[in-house]
C-alpha cells in the first residue's frame, strides 16, 4: 500500500479515536492523547481561522497542557453547571488530509458537532488543524485548531463542550 495512503488512514483511524472519547466522556483518555507541551486553540470567527495567531488576537481557548488538564477536571465536576449533567455530543469528522513536514504530520479534517441539552441542539461546524507526532507506534497531537466556520456563537452563545 502506498505510505501517504497509509499515513492517511492511520491518521483518520486517530481522529475517530479522538472524536469517539470526546463523545462518551472520557476525558481523562482523550487528554492523555496529547504531548506534555500540547497546545489547544479555538480562534474568534471573526478572523480567518487558519492564519490567527494567540500572540495578536483574543482566541475563545487558548490552552496549553496545563489549562487543558484543569479544563478536563473542571468539565468532570457537578460544580461545572454548563455541563452537569453533561451533554450528549456526537463529534463527525470527515476529509481528513495529512502531509509529513519532518517529524510532524499536519493533518485537517472538517467537523460537525451536534451538542444536546436541556432540550435544544446546537451544531459547530467548522475544520480541526493538528499538529501530531509519532511516539513510537503512537500519535500525540502536539497542536490542536478548532477553526469554527460559523459567522458567530449565536444562538449557542458559548462553548462549555471539548470541540
């Protein structure tokens, strides 16, 4: 088989991996999928997403692996009152790409995210950019975009699940 198709969907096999743990709640699984030095971004939708830089504009998240981790416990918590009881999500991811710069595969992929609660459903959409590298046998995303193609949070006014 040819290694570029190969690298593909391996990759894409990890994003449904990501994707499903996001879905069932396992947080503590789904962070373990990133490097200690790991960065998290949802950029605002008023910037064209896949150029906006943390250092220049206010991003909706900015996490490092520490904000992460706090996220992740902060998210478990029946104090999180966003999300206590919690959502029901279901996270498709589809069109991924990857290409191979070095040590990194940068990979893209669209999104949609259908989020329930407390009778309304809300839909993100939008396109992941990742920054994964190999540890072994095993991808680690060092760097995750969650580039939201919508022109506002409205009506979903905020962001309380793990795009």
């Amino acid at each position: 088989m040819d290694a570029q198709l190969l690298l593909r969907l391996r990759i894409e096999d990890f994003l449904f991996e990501e994707s499903d743990l996001l879905d069932q709640w396992r947080l503590d699984e789904w962070l373990a999928l990133f490097t200690e030095d790991a960065h998290y971004y949802v950029p605002p939708t008023d910037l064209r997403g896949d150029d906006a830089d943390p250092n220049t504009s206010l991003f909706y998240i900015c996490d490092d692996r520490n904000r992460m981790n706090e996220r992740v416990i902060r998210l478990k918590k029946a104090t999180a009152h966003s999300e206590w009881p919690r959502s029901k999500t279901r996270h498709l991811v589809s069109n991924v790409r990857v290409s191979h710069e070095g040590a990194i595969v940068r990979a893209r992929a669209s999104f949609a995210i259908w989020r329930s609660k407390d009778m309304t459903s809300d839909v993100f959409v939008g396109h992941y950019l990742y920054d994964i590298v190999a540890d072994g046998a095993v991808f680690k995303i060092c760097k995750k975009t969650c580039v939201l193609d919508m022109e506002a949070l409205r009506p979903h006014a905020r962001i309380s699940i793990i795009l």
